[in-house]
C-alpha cells in the first residue's frame, strides 16, 4: 500500500533521467550539481555549463536542455498546466497528448503552449524560435498582441523589436491573430506597417474596396487589371488614371466614364483619357498643338478628327470647320 502511494507521487513529479557534462540546481540560492534520478521540486531553476546536458522526465513527458540553457517548471494543480520558464538556451519538449491545452513554454518574446506535442525553443539575445516537429503549437507574441500557429516542419522566431513570423512549408498559407483579428499571412506585412487596420485585413484580400497589401498598396476605391469604374491601372492612384495621363477614364480596355484604344465615351483617345485630352497635353481636350474642345491626332472629344464629324478640329485646324474629309 505505501509503495503504491510511494509510485503515485513520484509519476507527479519530474525526474532527471539523464545528465551529461555540468548540470546544476538552484537551491537555497547557491548552485549546487544535479545528481541522475533527483526529483526536481515545483518552481526549482536548473541550468546547463557548455558542456551539460539534462533530460527530465514525468511519465511520457520530457523536457530537454541543451547546453548554456536555463529553465524552471511550474506545475499549476488547479489549472492542470506545466509551464517551462525559459531564460536562456534551448529546450526541447516532449508533451503528452491531451484535449485540452496543458503545456506551455514562456520566454521573455513568446510562449509556446500546447496540447500534445513534439518541439523544441531556442531562446538567447533576446530572440526566440520555435521548431514544431510533430503536431501544432500555439505561439503567442504577447509583446505584439499576436497569436499563430504552428505547424509540424514549420518554425516561429520573434523578438522585442521584431513581431513573430513563421518560415516553412505552407506558411504562406499561416493564419495570424492580431490585436484578436483575424490577418492571413499575406497581409501581415501591411497591417504591421500600419498601411492596413488588422480588422480590414480579410475583407482587403477579399475584394477590392480596400488598399492593397504587401507589395502593392494602391490607393483606390478599386483595382487594377481590366477592372471598370474609378478604379486604377498599373501602379498609379486617382480617381481612374492610367499609363501617367489624368482624367476620369480608364485605359487599357477598361470602361467608365471614358475609354481608351478603340472604345468610346466623352472623348479619349489612343489610350489616353480624360475630358478629351490626348498625348502629353493638358487642357479642354487639346493634343499636338491643336486647339478646340476635344481635338487629338486621330483624336476625339466633342468633335471628330480625319474623316469624322463634329464641332472640333484635328491636325491644326482651328474653328467650327472639320478637318480631312469633314462634313
């Protein structure tokens, strides 16, 4: 009977199973040298010199330290959660697989807690990284107001300065939360900067009432690429510009209140847009040097230019008279 009690208790408790080179505990705060099979109580500090390594173990869980590493475990009875304080070093954590989140490692950037899993924490100069090998840990960089997770060949690394990011196999795919807002992965960069609210980020990938993210940040109340209305082409902002030229049209077969290339509206032409503007020129519709309300070499507007019918000019001509074969 007492040495099923005597079982009971220590299946609590973690051990140190292996040890190697220097291994040392904080006791009574002097740093006294572990011994293979001592208990390691509730909230004790263990480090590692260069040389040292530890494997403490609890059932089907482990922790391992490498060398120059620090850590204390703190086992919460009431919560059912082992937290690993990590200061320095790394540490490589097997933890068993339950329903419910029970493990967690904590940094001074970020904590890595878990349900069931195989990973490993690397912490020193103020950076962490965290390597999943087996299943999904859930790191959270509470400096940043950001939580995402991990997955088994993937890595999360963070620092004070630098919010966490993750790196691997269909990261690009990550899904992060920031200030409890859902960003996708590809525009993480853009809400960081401040370019994008993290509460705008899914609907900005989703449609194109809103600024572009990561490299392209138009401005525009939509986007580019055969799109119609007011929006913007290549990589210019205003109320429709295309090419350089400014106007209210769109260029490059797009529709809206004037076209380009062919199309037809209130008088552009050659791919040029505006009230009837064309080339370089400015004005009421004017181009090549010629004057009136609309005129263009091969122009458009009001009027008609070479062989077309209107009240404006084209190649020079001035006046209420046509130009070619006007009539």
């Amino acid at each position: 009977m007492l040495a099923a009690i005597s079982t009971s208790t220590l299946a609590q408790d973690w051990v140190a199973e292996r040890l190697r080179g220097t291994v040392l505990q904080l006791e009574g705060g002097e740093w006294t040298s572990m011994e293979r099979g001592a208990i390691v109580p509730d909230g004790q500090t263990i480090k590692t010199a260069a040389d040292g390594r530890a494997e403490l173990v609890r059932g089907q869980e482990r922790i391992s330290l490498a060398g120059n590493t620090q850590i204390s475990i703190r086992d919460s009875a009431g919560q059912k959660m082992t937290t690993v304080l990590q200061t320095l070093g790394s540490v490589t954590i097997e933890a068993e697989r339950r329903n419910v989140q029970h493990f967690s490692v904590q940094t001074p950037v970020l904590a890595a807690v878990v349900k069931g899993t195989s990973f490993t924490v690397t912490y020193s100069n103020g950076r962490a990284r965290v390597d999943v090998e087996r299943g999904i840990v859930q790191v959270q960089d509470r400096g940043h107001e950001m939580v995402v997770d991990v997955s088994a060949g993937q890595s999360a690394e963070a620092s004070q300065s630098r919010p966490v990011d993750v790196t691997g196999p269909g990261s690009d795919k990550t899904v992060f939360l920031i200030e409890g807002n859902v960003v996708p992965a590809a525009a993480r960069s853009a809400v960081l900067k401040g370019d994008l609210a993290a509460a705008e980020a899914l609907g900005a990938l989703g449609n194109g009432n809103s600024r572009n993210t990561a490299s392209n940040r138009n401005d525009a109340a939509s986007n580019a690429g055969g799109n119609n209305g007011n929006g913007n082409a290549g990589g210019n902002n205003g109320n429709g510009n295309a090419g350089g030229n400014n106007g209210n049209g769109n260029a490059g077969g797009n529709s809206g209140n004037s076209n380009a290339g062919g199309n037809n509206g209130n008088g552009n032409a050659s791919g040029n847009n505006g009230n009837g503007n064309a080339g370089g020129n400015n004005g009421n519709g004017n181009a090549s040097g010629n004057n009136g309300n609309g005129n263009a070499g091969g122009n458009n507007g009001n009027g008609n230019a070479g062989g077309n019918n209107g009240n404006s000019n084209a190649d020079g001509n001035n006046g209420n008279s046509n130009a070619g074969r006007n009539h």
